[in-house]
C-alpha cells in the first residue's frame, strides 16, 4: 500500500538538529489504546483518516479449563491437583498459557489457546473485530494494512474445537480421546463496518488449506499467498499417515497425523543459512505442506473477489528437490506492483528466501549477489521503488542489510541500493516508504559482536542531500516515558505510527510490586519542537526499556517471529521471514 508523507521540512529539521549528544524535540506522542484485557500492542497500518490496524496479544483474563491443559506442563507450573486450584498466580497464569498457545503447542490433546487478536482504532475507540469462526479463544487474528476506504485486511487461523476419537485396544476395550482440531489453517480476511469476507485458497482438499491477505491498494487490489497444491515431500508424508494394514490399531484421526505434519515443517528454522556448523539460524523457514504462491485478488466494495492472478516465484523447482516451493505477496502499490519474497536457491546453500517484485504475474529478483541469502521487500509506493532487506553473514552473525530498489530503472546496472543503518553492520529492517522517499523501520544501534543488540524505530530520508538515520527517540521530548523500538508506518500529515516499550506495574503471586516492560502502539505528531542538549547518548539508551534486545522484542511480538512481527515482514505473523 501507498505510503504518503509530504512533509519534507520536517525530515530537514530533524536532519540538522540531531546529534550525538543533543536530542530535537520534534514530535509530541500520543498513545493509542491497548485493547481491554491485552498486555501488548501492536501497530501495523495507519490510514490519512487515522484508522490504524494492529495486533493485540497476551490475553490477560483467559479463563483456562485446567482439565484441558497436559499435566507436564500443570506439573512445571506447580499444579499437582487442580481441584486444589482456587486461582492461578500471574506466574502460573502466564506460563500455562505460553505453553498452549497455537503454534507453540504441538499436543493436540490438549486446548489450542491464540495469544493474538487483530484490533481496529478509529481515532476516537478500538474495537476487535470478529475475523473469524467462533470460539475466539481458540485462533489467532491479525490485521496488517487498511487503505483510504478503511477497507482492511489480514488473516485470521481457523479455529480449534475439540472431537472424540475412538478406537479398540489391543484388549479389545474401547477408548475414546479428545484431540483438538480446526477446518483450516488460515484464512486471508478483508473488513469494512463490521462485515469480514474471507479469501479461500485453489488448494484445500487437506487440513483446509492456507491464504492470507497482507496489503490492499486504494482501488481494493490485495496482496497476499495461498496455497495451490500439495508439496511432494507432503504427499508422502501424508500418506504414511494412512495404514494399509486392516488388522492395525489406529489410535488418532489421520488429520491430527497431517496436522502434526504440518506444524513440524512450519517451526523449521533456516538452518542452511546458520554462519558456522556450530551456530544456528534465528530466521524462521516457515515451511508447509503446501506449494504457496503470492497472489492478487481484486475486491469489490463488499470484499468479494472479482478476479484472480497467481504470482510466480523467482525459479522452478528443481527436480530432486520435493519440499514445498513458494511465493508471497506482501505489500502492492497502486499501479499494481507487488513486492514481497519467494523461493529461490543460492549456489552454496540450497534453498533460500529472497525478495522479489512481482510484475504481470513474473517474479522478478531485486539482486542476484551471492553474498546474500536471504530476505524480503516489505512495501512498494506509487513511485515504484520498493524497501525491504537482505541477509548476509558478518563478524559469525547474520545482519540484515536495508535496501531500496528501483523498479523502473530495473533495466540499468545499479537499480538496487543499499542503507547504511545506523553504522556499519547495524541489521535494520524497513518497514515502509511513502512517496517522497521517507523509509521507516527498525535498526540497531550497539556495535557490538553479540548476536542480540539493542534497536530503535529510525526514519531515513533517501531525498535529504546528506541522507542520515534517525533515532525516533532523539525526536521526542527527554522525560518521554517511552523507548520507541520500531517505525511502522508514517501518514501524509507527517504522523508516525510506531511500537514502544513502556514500564508496566503488576503485583506478583507475594503481592508484592514488581515493573515488567509492555510493547504500546503509539503515534507521533510533528510539532514545532526546538533543540534540546538534555539527553546524552549514555542516558539515552540507558531509558527506561533500552536493555529490552531485539531478541525480547521477537518474544512479544508474532509469532516467535515478524517480525521481528515487523510489519510485513517478520513478524508476525504466518508466512513472513
């Protein structure tokens, strides 16, 4: 989608009033809304209306069925007996419920509890809007774009309910199970005023199939993948999930076979891109039992599909390779452009995830270097110039490089330019670019060789005549109670949405007061700010919330992921990486 910001004095003022030690007070934060019962926020979209979309997660007041929970995990929370459980600790509460959560919770004999609910803010209230089948309990939902008709769209999993299985034993008893199944994985979903439509994919004949819609254009053309075929490795493995044997004892449903199937490729790291035999790679591989490709789906006013175009991936599968072979759209501007990620392979490492634009339906690669092997394009404006990173090995770690890529000048030698970051080997990932060239997302700022380093949300003007990246939080007021660690989205008006840590007060199972660190979504208004020298950089990342790394920000946000739930590209949420 679209990304407008037309305030070039700004970026000019921020330019030549920050330094290191001196912070410019350009922007007044406003916060939006945590949802009712939600620990943390997420901001994903913000429209010139100022509807933003977002992710809300950790439940707060779930009431948990405790006979539904294994008795592992009651055992490692210290339940013995829940007939003895009047009321779980925080301690307790929290524990179980990470431990159920959908995706982390590979016992499907146990209750499948979603940590994440998609949100709507129209300025003035925030509402949850039902994406999905009922109960919501059991699913996750997730909105990552709206457009200027306050159409938005994202993808919500199919929710889980339990069923009775039964078979007869060895002794001829009979035995009855409950396992926990669900009629599809996910579903890309559009909503508007209340109505929510869903996207079904070409393939659903097993575990109900996958699609997910991650942007839409102002003309209702939206961005996403679905799933068209059965990977080969799959099928294999989906039939042995089937016994020939008539006399055999099956003691569990087929599709709770395949589902285990299916969430086994899905947690794969991508560990062929691991820097050393010793290390391993913290990038998901997200993969599945299904052939997935990027999609583009025209929608009328009423979020039904008028017509559809599958997008291609960067190179076909090679024969000896039977694992699933992918595409995906995750962001598409308003000339119809797509941008977003597929499946290619790198000479050294098999393989990989690169991004890639999709045009007429072709993928088209942003680099062919082999010094990367991997990454995304997060968004594309109207300009044509799409924003994403690149992986590559330095110092024994993976650091991801931002770039920008000119569609239009894809014919010269040099359409692909990279983004210094903060310094040299700062991993920084953009989220967004508007139509003056304004870059914002997400970059550390320690040089240090850890593999976790601290990160701040940055904004980056590729049209200043001495281009430099921007701590957000060098452009808000010193006794600002938030340390901004992601740039998200930026509006016409100059508004910049953005994800914060805040210092959050709970009392523990001793009643005792404690201090924990919350992820907020806030907005960030321009104002008249002038220059202030009462923020030095020893302070400034020793704020409150500056020792949160970016590997605690991957645990709040999706999916383990996220990006990184990043916007688009991490995480988050289902398919990025």
């Amino acid at each position: 989608m679209m990304k407008q910001f037309a305030l070039k004095g700004l970026s000019a003022a921020i330019l030549a009033s920050v330094s290191l030690t001196a912070t410019a007070d350009i922007f007044e934060i406003e916060e939006l809304p945590t949802a009712e019962n939600y620990r943390n926020s997420f901001p994903k979209a913000i429209n010139e209306s100022g509807f933003v979309v977002g992710i809300s997660r950790f439940p707060t007041n779930i009431d948990i069925d405790l006979s539904q929970v294994s008795p592992t995990i009651l055992a490692n929370a210290g339940i013995t007996d829940i007939e003895e459980v009047d009321e779980l600790t925080p301690e307790q509460y929290e524990f179980i419920l990470n431990n159920v959560a959908i995706n982390a919770n590979n016992n499907v004999q146990q209750i499948q509890i979603g940590l994440n609910t998609a949100f709507l803010y129209d300025g003035l209230t925030q509402s949850v809007p039902l994406l999905g089948d009922t109960p919501v309990i059991t699913a996750d939902s997730f909105l990552y774009s709206i457009n200027n008709a306050n159409s938005a769209v994202g993808v919500t999993t199919g929710p889980f309910y339990p069923t009775e299985f039964t078979y007869t034993n060895s002794d001829d008893e009979e035995v009855t199970q409950t396992f926990y199944v669900r009629d599809y994985i996910t579903r890309g979903v559009w909503h508007r005023d209340g109505t929510t439509t869903m996207v079904e994919p070409a393939e659903t004949a097993v575990l109900g199939g996958e699609s997910a819609i991650m942007d839409v254009n102002d003309s209702g053309l939206a961005a996403g993948y679905a799933s068209t075929a059965l990977s080969p490795f799959a099928q294999e493995r989906i039939d042995a999930c089937s016994s020939d044997d008539p006399d055999a004892i099956v003691t569990r449903p087929d599709e709770v076979c395949v589902y285990g199937v299916w969430l086994e490729l899905y947690n794969q790291r991508a560990s062929n891109i691991a820097p050393s035999f010793f290390s391993r790679s913290d990038y998901a591989a997200r993969r599945s039992i299904y052939d997935i490709r990027g999609h583009l789906w025209q929608l009328d006013s009423n979020g039904e599909v008028i017509s559809t175009t599958e997008l291609g991936t960067l190179q076909q599968r090679n024969e000896e390779d039977d694992r699933d072979f992918s595409s995906y759209a995750f962001a598409v501007n308003n000339n119809g452009i797509a941008a977003g990620q597929s499946w290619t392979y790198h000479p050294q490492r098999g393989a990989v995830r690169m991004p890639a634009i999709f045009q007429n339906a072709d993928a088209i690669p942003v680099t062919e270097n082999e010094d990367f092997f991997w990454g995304a394009a997060t968004d594309i404006n109207d300009n044509n110039q799409a924003v994403g990173y690149l992986v590559e090995s330095r110092a024994g770690n993976l650091r991801n490089t931002a770039f920008i890529y000119d569609v239009d000048a894809a014919s010269d030698e040099q359409p692909l330019t990279l983004l210094p970051g903060f310094f040299s080997g700062s991993s920084t990932v953009p989220n967004a670019i508007n139509e003056n060239g304004i870059v914002v997302g997400t970059g550390e700022i320690e040089a240090t060789l850890s593999s976790v380093r601290r990160r701040v949300g940055f904004w980056y003007d590729t049209t200043a005549e001495t281009p430099e990246f921007i701590n957000l939080n060098d452009a808000v007021s010193c006794d600002s109670p938030y340390f901004i660690v992601e740039a998200n989205d930026v509006t016409e008006s100059g508004e910049v949405l953005a994800t914060a840590l805040k210092t959050q007060e709970y009392v523990d199972s001793n009643g005792d007061t404690q201090t924990r660190e919350v992820a907020v979504a806030i907005k960030m208004n321009p104002i008249d700010g002038d220059v202030n020298s009462c923020r030095e950089e020893e302070n400034r990342v020793e704020r409150s919330g500056a020792a949160f790394g970016s590997g605690g920000l991957a645990g709040l946000a999706l999916l383990g992921s996220l990006i990184t739930f990043v916007r688009r590209n991490r995480r988050q949420n289902i398919k990025k990486s």
